[in-house]
C-alpha cells in the first residue's frame, strides 16, 4: 500500500483525482449497454472515495 496522505492539500488533491476518474469513467458508460456489474463498479468507487473521506476525516481528531 501506498503512504499515509496527513498533509489536508494532498488529501484534496488526492479526493479530487479519484472524482475525476469517477466522472470520467462515469462519462464514458454507453446508457443503452451498461450492465449490472458496471453499475455495480460505480458504486464500489463512490464508497471508496466515501471510505477514504472518512479516513482523512478521522485523521484530522
């Protein structure tokens, strides 16, 4: 695994990257040929950028 982020402009950076990626993985689903198990990798996205909030969050007290 890669080094603990405790500097707050990393972990933005960090947050902000991972949402890009989010959108453009996000931007590049075809609607009318997206499956359950693309969905379903959204969703894993989404609570690991959640679980990684919370990670800086708890960091921070």
């Amino acid at each position: 695994m890669g080094s603990s982020i405790s500097d707050k402009n990393e972990q933005v950076t960090f947050l902000k990257t991972r949402l890009n990626m989010f959108m453009d993985v996000l931007d590049a689903i075809d609607p009318e040929e997206t499956e359950l198990e693309d969905i379903d990798r959204l969703i894993l996205m989404i609570d690991e950028i959640e679980s990684k909030c919370n990670e800086f969050k708890h960091r921070d007290l």
